[in-house]
C-alpha cells in the first residue's frame, strides 16, 4: 500500500506567494499527485504544521488552514506536528502501520526543513520513499537562492545511502503515470 504526505502546504507559508519558488507550478503537480492517488484509492495525509512555539502556523487561524487550491477529499487525513520530522511525536507512523503503507509519495514546502527531515526519518524507518521532484518548494535562503536548493535536495536524496530501498527522485509526470 501507499501513501501521498503533503507537508506543510499552509497558507501562512506562502503568504504571500511568491515567498516561495515556483508556487502555483508546486500547487498544480501536487493536485496530478493527489488526483491520481484518488483515482486508485490511495490514502493521502496532508502534514500541517503547529507553529505555535515560533508564534506562527497557530491552529484555529487562517494562516494554519492548507492552501485553499489544493484539491482536499473528506477521506484525506491530516497530521499534525511541532518539529520539522513529520513523524517526531506524532500518529503519523501508527496511520500508516494501521494501513500496511510501506511507500510514502512525498511532497511539499519547504525543501530545506520539513520535507527534507521527513525524508530522512522515513528512510530510516525503512519505508520505501518516492519524491515528486517538481512538487516541492522552499524560499531563497541567505546564501543559496530556492532553484539551487531544490536542486541540491533532488540530488543529495537520489544518492543517499539506502537502507531497506533506494529513494527515488521522479518528476511528477514520471509518478502519475506509474500510478494510473
């Protein structure tokens, strides 16, 4: 089984929208990813971030809410979480055990911090990891500017040393075809 993890894809992330790279380009791909993971009846668990300790990303507030463009389904789950990790102190892993999903789809904002450590996590929990390379985004950074980044992060998963599996780093066009 599988799942699509749509991480932090908040509206007060991207407010305004071009804080981040590339955003309505990340929105359509992630709506291809979430449409295709419908069709097949694959679960989709959208991420969103409590940011409560840094005083932003407060629930019960419009900046908390996912972007209104993604396309959401009543039978989505929502995880929340307080660190980058989306599996740090969180159901995230009991959902997915309760499921039998061994491959997670990861998508998302931002690149450099949450996506990046989910990533990380899940391979070390020996899941079988596919990222929608043009499906995620960061900002520009103080001494690296968002392409790079996103560049950067494609490469250095797709040449980690797997552990159970091999992360594989696929345009979403590429995914979605292997899905339907």
């Amino acid at each position: 089984m599988k799942a699509l993890l749509i991480i932090d894809m908040q509206i007060g992330s991207f407010n305004p929208y071009s804080a981040r790279y590339n955003t309505m380009e990340v929105i359509s791909k992630i709506n291809q990813l979430a449409e295709a993971f419908h069709q097949q009846n694959d679960k989709i668990i959208y991420i969103k971030h409590n940011g409560s300790k840094e005083n932003c990303l407060i629930p019960n507030t419009t900046e908390y809410n996912i972007l209104p463009e993604l396309v959401q389904n009543t039978t989505d789950i929502t995880v929340v979480k307080e660190a980058n990790d989306a599996f740090y102190q969180t159901e995230l892993e009991s959902i997915l055990k309760q499921n039998s999903i061994t491959q997670l789809y990861i998508c998302g904002c931002a690149t450099d911090y949450c996506v990046d450590a989910t990533v990380k996590s899940a391979l070390t929990k020996d899941y079988e990891l596919f990222i929608a390379s043009d499906a995620h985004t960061t900002a520009d950074r103080p001494y690296v500017d968002a392409p790079t980044l996103i560049n950067h992060y494609n490469w250095l998963w797709a040449d980690m040393t797997p552990t159970k599996y091999r992360i594989s780093v696929l345009p979403t066009q590429e995914i979605v075809a292997s899905l339907l």
